[in-house]
C-alpha cells in the first residue's frame, strides 16, 4: 500500500490499529521503536511517549491515535514478588516513570520478570508477559492504570504516534486512513481480534476482551491535557509539536 516504513509496537494493544490496516508495520519493542525511527529505519509509527518527549526536535506527534488507558489498564501492573525492593522489566518507560513518581519508590530494571518475582516484593511487568501472568492468576499489588486514574485522574498516555520532521504528506495520510479503517472494522465487531490476540499470545479470550476495553486509541482535548500533566508529572520538558489532525 506504502512504500513508507510503519512502526508498530508488538504488545497486544496495538493489535486492532494494524489489523486490517493492510500495512506491513515493523514489530518493535518500545525500545526498539524509537531507535528504529531516530536510526531512519522507519519514518513514522508508535513510540512511548516519554521517547517522543525526549526526542522532539526530531519528530512530530499526530494528535489522531495514541494507545493509552482510563483506569485500571491490565496490562501493567506490580506483581507481588517473594523478596523485597521493587524491580521493573528493562523495556517499560511510562509505567516505570509513573509507578517512581507516584508511590516515590527506587525501581531496579530486570530482564526476566519470573526470576525478579523471587528476588523482589514487586515486579512491574508490562505488554503481554503481563497479561500471561494475569491470566495465570498471578497476584498483584498495583494496576498502574488504576493508580494513575485515583491519583492524577487523567487518561495515562503510553504510546503516541509520530512523524519524522521530513515525512511525505501523502504518504502519512495514506497511512492515517489506513489505522482508521483498521480501528473502525475492529470497533464494529471486535471478536476477530479478540480470538487472534489470545490465540496469538496464549491467553483466554475473556482477557483479551476485557483488555481491549480497557485501552483507548482516539486522541481528544482531555487526552492532550493527559499528555501535558503527565510528562509535567514524570519531569521531562514538553517540547512537542503536534500536526493537525489531518497531518
């Protein structure tokens, strides 16, 4: 369809946007997602938002799509380890940032959540390994979606879409349209993906669809407003530069 390179992070919330996009994104980590893009690898897709922040003389933010929560979120959460101290797995930025900020806690970065879980009191484990816990009944202390609606009350913001500063136009509307149309075809019968989300990570497709009710994808005024408290919570300067709905 494009010739244009689309990242897409490889957690099951960004599922329903790719779909049936007709796309064939690059399947990143949140790590990975914004080298990709800084390295010229890919010119525009999903990047945390604190990478977006960081980097904003760089890219663009298009105010159409994000992937973010209004409440309890699933797939991000504390587990109750068997040790004590707090660790988090090494690809989470937002949830790590927002659990620091909130419960005012030092976080130790891990790469295997299952060990951690017997070295630590809590293990913030996020994406789908989170959601395999949560579907093995695994216990937990935190739901950060959950902490971040009590205590903030505002949407919390994990990944926004973006646009390097050289982007074609019609390429990225070529591109818009065709997340659209995925997230509208998955919005009028959800089921699909639902079963090729669960069946595609191992977890039951109840879980799946209380997820996909807990994430949120369309940006609006009170998202923008989720966006500014946030990173004014997480301490990081808001450069941004947002394009216009249509790019």
């Amino acid at each position: 369809m494009t010739t244009m390179s689309v990242i897409r992070l490889k957690y099951a919330h960004s599922d329903p946007l790719f779909h049936y996009s007709g796309l064939n994104p690059i399947w990143a980590s949140n790590n990975e997602s914004i080298r990709l893009i800084l390295e010229g690898k890919a010119s525009i897709g999903f990047v945390p938002l604190t990478y977006a922040a960081l980097n904003c003389d760089a890219l663009y933010v298009i105010p159409k799509f994000a992937i973010y929560s209004d409440g309890p979120v699933i797939s991000a959460r504390l587990f109750k380890g068997l040790g004590t101290g707090y660790a988090a797995v090494s690809d989470t930025s937002v949830n790590a940032l927002a659990v620091r900020r909130l419960l005012n806690i030092e976080i130790k970065v891990i790469d295997d959540p299952y060990t951690a879980l017997r070295n630590f009191g809590a293990v913030l484990v996020i994406g789908d390994d989170a959601l395999k816990m949560v579907d093995a009944g695994y216990p937990y202390i935190i739901d950060v979606g959950e902490l971040w609606k009590e205590r903030v009350g505002l949407p919390l913001v994990y990944a926004v879409m973006v646009v390097t500063r050289n982007y074609n136009y019609h390429e990225l509307n070529t591109v818009i349209s065709a997340i659209e149309k995925s997230l509208e075809l998955f919005e009028r019968d959800p089921e699909p993906v639902i079963q090729y989300t669960a069946s595609r990570i191992g977890v039951s497709r109840e879980l799946i669809r209380q997820y996909f009710g807990a994430i949120r994808y369309r940006v609006d005024d009170r998202v923008i407003l989720g966006i500014n408290e946030e990173l004014r919570i997480f301490g990081i300067g808001n450069c941004l530069r947002f394009l216009g709905n249509k790019a």
